[in-house]
C-alpha cells in the first residue's frame, strides 16, 4: 500500500537529484532509503527510479507518484500545520446564527473587535429568524448561536452574555403611554406586531401573555426593528422589543416603553456552543468582547450574576 511517507521519498529524490543526498534530506543512512525505495517498487511491481543515472532519472511510473507527492504532500503539511494551530487554540471556526432580530446593533461591533485579535478565526454571520439554530449547532453546520431561549441539553452550554428588560413600546398619544406599567389584559384590545417568527420563540407570548391567558386583539408582523417602531410611533399597534433596542426612539420621542407587569420582563441573551467547544481560547474570548462592547453601546442591560 503506497504511504506518506513513500512519496515523501520520492520528492526528497528529486529535489536533491541522488540518493546520497536525499538520504542526508529524510536523516537516514542511504541503505535504509534504497531498502525503502526497492519495497516500496517490489509492492507496486515496476521500477520507479533509474539508478545509474546522475542526476537519477525517474521512469514513466516514478513521474506519476512525483506528481502525486508534489501535489499531496504540501496539502497535508498545510493540514497538519492548521491542525497545530487548532489544538493550541489559535484557530478554528467560528459560524454564528444569531436568533434575534436586534441583535444587529451590537454584534456587528464585537465581531469587528474580535477578528483584530483572532484573524486565523474563520467567521461567518447568518440570521436564525427562518429555522431552529440549535439543531444546525448540534449537527456542526453553527458553531455558536444567540439565542434568549435556553433548553436542556448535555450536549449544549449556555454563555451568558447579559441581561435586559422586555418592555412593551407604544405611541406617545396611546393612554398606555401614562402607565408605569401593564397587565396583560390591557393588551386585549390592541394590534401586536412582531417579528415573524412562531409564536413560541416570542417572549412576550411566552413570559408575558400565555401564563395570565391573554391575547392581544389582533397581530400583525415587521422584519425590521425601524419598521416596527414607525409602525408603533403611527398609532398602528404596540410592539414588546428588548429595551436597548428602543433607545434611539425613545430619545427622539417617536415612542414611550412601558414596563411589562409590576417587576417587568428580564430575559437572559446567551450564546449557545457545543459542550466540548465551551472552553476553546476563541470562544472564550468571543465571550468577553461581546460582553464588553454591550456594556459600552448598550444601554439598560445588566450582568448576569456568576459570570
């Protein structure tokens, strides 16, 4: 059976053109290197070299498997060289689905923040919002998804990233808008809109609505967050959004946010990665930029307690 280390024989003949010095390039004695090169020909059945010759010429047979090691031979090494790299935590994959519409307006930053540290990283971005990002993890096609919704499984750990406030944003001439805060029926006769996602990955059914049994009068859906807020600043329905994601209307008064019960709504973003990619260098710091540009661009987010 042909091996490595057979064409790498075969290359270190031709690039030193005799088998002295070919021998002194793979640091065995020159018997060991013909014993190896007349196996390697009694195994395929014909001659690969032509000895008498100097420099030593290869037959028709020898130039085919030349071909394969100049071709073979450098690919393996880049291989083995990337795979070095990967055990010592200095690169790897980094494919990120993020399971939230405004998750946008910071992760952009932090990628940005992260790929000046780890350029060896191969990073890719893609929105979760049509299919269940978790399964895509499992299977290997992610290797980190931003999710709000945490699930059991052994295989999957959670990284907090922070935590903030769902609030319910409505237009400045809503008599919503004088409250400190709603109950759930007070949303029985509006117009929700949401991002069009199923209802259960939907905080404000889950947290909010379903455990009092309530319903808003109608729902209608915006793909966007500016969508939603013009809609919502119009007088057309109220939307439950991540507090920072209103700061920019709510500073210019298109809208007001209203807390969603007494206590309010916290959710917990996290970033979800395969167990045994949990402690990677990369990972870990991917962790902490991301934490650390939240911090910095957003506001009304808090820490998670322990992390």
């Amino acid at each position: 059976m042909l091996e490595l280390r057979h064409l790498a024989t075969l290359r270190a003949i031709d690039e030193a053109g005799s088998m002295v010095d070919a021998a002194d390039r793979l640091h065995v004695t020159q018997s060991a290197l013909s014993h190896q090169l007349k196996d390697l020909e009694h195994r395929l059945g014909m001659e690969l070299v032509v000895r008498r010759s100097r420099p030593v010429r290869f037959t028709t047979a020898g130039l085919r498997l030349l071909t394969l090691a100049q071709d073979v031979l450098p690919r393996v090494q880049q291989a083995e060289r990337e795979l070095k790299r990967l055990a010592e935590g200095q690169s790897g994959r980094l494919h990120i689905a993020i399971d939230c519409h405004s998750c946008f307006q910071w992760l952009m930053p932090a990628l940005d923040a992260f790929r000046e540290h780890w350029p060896d990283v191969e990073l890719d971005l893609s929105a979760a919002f049509s299919f269940a990002p978790l399964p895509a993890l499992l299977r290997g096609d992610l290797d980190m998804a931003i999710t709000s919704d945490p699930v059991e499984d052994a295989a999957v750990q959670f990284l907090p990233l922070f935590r903030y406030e769902l609030v319910l944003a409505v237009s400045g001439r809503s008599p919503l808008a004088s409250r400190k805060w709603i109950e759930p029926t007070d949303i029985s006769d509006q117009t929700l809109i949401t991002y069009p996602v199923e209802r259960e990955r939907l905080d404000v059914f889950t947290a909010f609505l379903d455990p009092a049994g309530a319903e808003p009068a109608a729902v209608r859906t915006a793909e966007l967050t500016p969508m939603t807020a013009q809609l919502v600043a119009a007088g057309r329905g109220v939307a439950a959004l991540p507090n920072w994601a209103l700061t920019e209307y709510t500073t210019h008064d298109l809208l007001k946010t209203v807390r969603l019960g007494e206590n309010g709504v916290w959710r917990t973003l996290y970033a979800a990665v395969r167990l045994e990619d949990a402690q990677r260098p990369y990972i870990q710091e991917f962790q902490e930029t991301a934490r650390e540009v939240c911090f910095k661009t957003l506001s009304g987010v808090k820490a998670v307690k322990g992390s």
